[in-house]
C-alpha cells in the first residue's frame, strides 16, 4: 500500500513526517525495518518468520516498495538454488535510528502503565500535585 501524497505543495510534502509516513506508512513495514536491524541479512523465509502474521504477498510487495524508496536493499545470489537476501541501506539505518525515540516512547507506554496513565488520568492512590509542595 503506497500511502498518497497531499496536493498542493511543490513536492506534494507538507512536513518532513509527511515524507518519512510516505516510506514507513502501513501495519508492517516498521516491523520489517526493525527485523532488518536486529538481523543485518535475512533471506525472504527469515524475515516472515520474523514477522508473524505477514503474508509472502504484502512482504513482497513491502519489500519491493522499500527497495524502490532506498531504505531496503535486495542482494540476488546467482546460485542454485537461487538466494536472495535482503539488508538495510544506509538511510534505511538512518530511518531505524530517527524510529528508535518513538519505539521507546511505545515502550514506556506498554510497560508498567495502564489505561487510564497512558490518557493523563491520575489513579486514585496518586497524590495530587497540590499536595506534593
């Protein structure tokens, strides 16, 4: 899925989080990112299993539309059988590492916390800010 871009600016971009949503827009592709850097080579059967609940169709065309925006690089091995592993680029690297604040930001809001502390709702034990001076 190729996410559209805005009308009405020259580069159809109204942000750079609008350009950087265009690479990484969708349920899995932060996934495949994330699996990329954790594993530096993966060969297609690799990274599903990294990735569960992907199918090979939306893998394949994730990688393809990653490959074709320079973050994923496909490495063809003229063998037999045929082998064809997939790595990061540089700015695919870059891209993790821009991703890295906003996976601790999900971490921290995972862990430890309820739903009521992830919407700024104090729990009824906590004591008021009025009270702590």
């Amino acid at each position: 899925m190729t996410t559209l871009n805005r009308p009405g600016t020259p580069d159809a971009h109204s942000c750079g989080i609008d350009a950087a949503m265009e690479v990484i827009g969708g349920k899995w592709k932060v996934l495949i990112l994330w699996a990329l850097e954790t594993h530096p080579r993966l060969r297609f059967g690799e990274m599903r299993r990294l990735v569960p609940g992907i199918t090979e169709k939306v893998l394949a065309s994730h990688l393809r539309e990653m490959e074709a925006d320079g973050v994923v690089l496909r490495v063809s091995y003229d063998e037999v059988p045929p082998r064809v592993e997939y790595a990061l680029t540089e700015d695919g690297r870059r891209l993790n590492e821009a991703l890295g604040p906003l996976a601790d930001w999900g971490r921290g809001r995972r862990v430890g916390r309820g739903p009521a502390a992830a919407q700024g709702v104090a729990s009824p034990d906590a004591p008021s800010p009025s009270s702590a001076a």
